[in-house]
C-alpha cells in the first residue's frame, strides 16, 4: 500500500496520563511535515528516561507517546529533508543535530537547543503533534516518540546509519549504550590503571562499565540496590558489587575505605540526588572526577558541601556521552559491526510490542539490562 503523503493508522502504546498502564490504541500517523520524516519503528528499548516521564517525575504533557530509543527505516519525508531517504535504516535521536545552535557550533557542546527534554513540550518544532486518537491529540516524548508501529521527527532528530546493521538490536544505540560507554569513554577519558564506582547497573550504567573496562580501569565498583543486576555486571567488568541497603555506613564511606583514596571516577546513573551526593563523595578530592548520567525529577535541586569544591576535584553533567549525535552515532554502529564493540550483552530481552506489559514488568523487575520491542 502506498502511504506517502497519507495519514497512516498504526498501533501506539499511550500513556494518557501519569502512572496509568500503557494502553496500545489505533493512532493516526501524520504525513511528515517540512524538514521531518516519517518512520517505520523496527525495534525500541525502554530506557530509564521513559520510566521517568511515565511516572511524572519529569514535567511532560500527557496523553502522550513514550519511548526515544529506536531504530526504523525511513518511510517518507518532508520537503527539504537532504540526510535520508525513504528506505534507508536510521536512529532516532533524543538529543538531535541542527548544526546552527550555539551548542552545536562550540567543538565540545552537544546539547543542541532544539532537543525537547529540558523542558518537554511534547510537539514538533512548529508547535504541533502529528499524532491522533480518536480525534485526540497526542503528544510526542521528546520528539522521538518510540513505542509506535510509525512515528515522525525532525529530520535533525534522526540519523542514517549502516545497511547492515541488525536493527533488532542497534536501537540501544541511540540512546542508552553511547549515553554509559561514552560518559566513560568520551567524557570522563578514564585512564588505564584506574577506578571508578558506577552507581546504577541499569542500560546506561553497564554501559559505563563497558566503557571503563575498554580503557584499562583495573577496579570497577558497582552500586545497585538490585542485587539480581550484580552477575552480569561482573561478567561487563565489575569486580566489587555494593548494595547500599545492606551495608552498615553510607555507601560513599565504604567505597572511601575500599579505595583508601577515593575513586579516579565516579558515576552516577540512576537519576536520584542522594546517589549523586554520594557519587560526589566517594571521589578523591584532589583529582577525582564526578560524572552525573542520571536525570533527576524535574524540582529536584543538588546540594554539596561547598568548601569541597575548593580541594579540586570535578563535577561535570554527560549527555548522551558528550557525542555530537548526527556526527557519532553512525560510526558507533559501524564500530558494532567491525567487533570493535559489542552491546549484545545489554540486549538481555526481546519481545513483541503486543508484549509490552511483560516487556515493562521485565524492566521494573531488574530482571533485563535492556528489553527491547520488536514491531
Ligand atoms: P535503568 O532503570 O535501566 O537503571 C537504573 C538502575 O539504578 C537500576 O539497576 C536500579 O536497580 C538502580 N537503582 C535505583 N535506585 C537506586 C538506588 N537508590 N541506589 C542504587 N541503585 C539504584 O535506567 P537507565 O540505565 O536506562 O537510566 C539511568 C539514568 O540515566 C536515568 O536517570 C535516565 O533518565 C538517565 C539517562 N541519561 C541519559 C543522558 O544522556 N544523560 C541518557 C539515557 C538515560
Ligand atoms: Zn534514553
């Protein structure tokens, strides 16, 4: 059937409202407006970020479309649109690419002004959804709206990757995999020899131990309150595993006297503000370096003992492991291909959308680093 340039309705999980279930409806599918395209979703994973805005810890408009980490194969696209073609596989990017932004023009930024996470509006760059239900308008989640049969978003938000790549799997690179590998990696340049403390052994945080454990860090401490995360953390590289609810002092007093010194680097990947205090604390205070992954809730604020900040240790924030998307991304996948790097191990779980509900029962349970949705 030709769909170009036609409303195409297709099943879509929608949140209608915070902590309700998820609920797959028939939606209406917009054609792709100027500068957009439309996607055919293959495969999404359900990253930490969606449970946040699913249970309304960050400020979003509901009903709404969850999910950003995917991968799909172009399906039209709206005038002006140069960087793909219908037919060709992409990543959906929740921190998109415009190449005009401040923060796109600086060599380090990467945190383009046209992302829709900090704040969310939840529609197009003109202001409007291309998403319906029954007559209703829904809106998107961070302009990737992933946990759909089709969506649409800017063509600044999405990326041609390699036509081999198996787009079973390669959604974890949009979003969770670069997001740890590269805090590692890319932004905090762990050095050979050295160790660090992953807080949270979720997507994001095995991936940071993949990334610590590529650069020759000989002690990786990881932090978890599920303790069914520890055994494939240690197979990622792990070789301490705490559970802060079972230890008698704080888990930055332990980490403290395990290391004598303090860590090299520390990194925090759950989203909360006493697991990012504690990530602060159990750095060395001279040369230690705090990377915060995780998304705080929306009113969260952070507090830190002040005269520490002079003893010149450093605090820095990471999205999407600093990666200028549009530009990284690709290679990420070629890299996958060329058994550079492996995420097999993160893709722990695949299920059919139908399946969605075990899909997230799997996810709140610990039981998967990443379930992924297969359309
Ligand atoms: P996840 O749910 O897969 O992992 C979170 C892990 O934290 C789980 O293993 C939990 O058991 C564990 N956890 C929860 N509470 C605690 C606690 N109090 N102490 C210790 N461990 C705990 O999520 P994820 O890995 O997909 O995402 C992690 C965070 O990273 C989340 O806040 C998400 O919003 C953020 C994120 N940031 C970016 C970015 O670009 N900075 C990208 C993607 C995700
Ligand atoms: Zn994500």
């Amino acid at each position: 059937m030709n769909t170009l340039g036609k409303t195409i309705t297709c099943r879509a999980a929608i949140a209608w409202a915070k902590n309700s279930p998820l609920s797959i409806e028939e939606v209406q599918v917009e054609p792709p407006k100027s500068g957009e395209v439309r996607i055919k979703m293959i495969s999404s994973g359900i990253c930490g970020s969606d449970d946040h805005v699913l249970k309304g810890e960050l400020v979003v408009n509901f009903p709404l479309i969850p999910g950003h980490e995917g991968a799909g194969i172009v399906e039209s696209v709206g005038d002006g649109v140069c960087s793909m073609k219908p037919g060709d596989k992409v990543l959906i990017l929740i921190i998109p690419q415009c190449r005009e932004c401040d923060a796109c023009l600086h060599p380090k930024g990467n945190f383009c002004y046209k992302q829709d996470v900090l704040p969310c509006s939840g529609v197009m760059l003109d202001g409007t959804s291309r998403f319906s239900c029954r007559g209703q308008k829904i809106y998107h989640s961070f302009r990737t709206s992933s946990f759909t049969e089709y969506t649409v978003v800017p063509e600044i938000a999405a990326v041609k990757i390699d036509d081999a790549a198996p787009m079973d799997k390669v959604c974890l690179i949009s979003c969770g995999f670069p997001t740890g590998y590269g805090a590692a990696v890319n932004s905090a340049k762990v050095t050979p020899g050295s160790t660090c403390v992953v807080f949270g052994l979720g997507g994001v945080g095995s991936a940071i131990v993949m990334g610590c454990k590529a650069s020759g860090a000989s002690r990786i401490i990881g932090v978890d309150i599920n303790e069914e995360k520890f055994p494939r953390a240690r197979a990622l590289g792990v070789t301490d595993c705490l559970n802060p609810n079972k230890l008698e002092k704080p888990v930055q007093e332990v980490v403290m006297e395990m290391t004598g010194v303090g860590v090299d680097f520390a990194f925090e990947a759950i989203g909360l503000v006493d697991t990012m205090v504690a990530a602060w604390n159990s750095c060395n205070n001279s040369y230690g370096v705090c990377l915060i992954a995780g998304l705080a809730p929306s009113d969260a604020q952070l507090s830190l003992e002040a005269p520490k900040i002079l003893s010149g240790k450093t605090l820095k924030g990471v999205c999407l492991g600093d990666y200028k998307t549009r530009d990284c991304i690709p290679q990420i996948v070629t890299d996958y291909l060329q058994n550079k790097i492996n995420i097999d191990p993160l893709v722990t779980y695949q299920l059919p959308f139908n399946q969605l509900h075990e899909a997230l029962e799997l996810f709140h349970s610990g039981k998967a680093i990443r379930c992924v949705l297969l359309f």
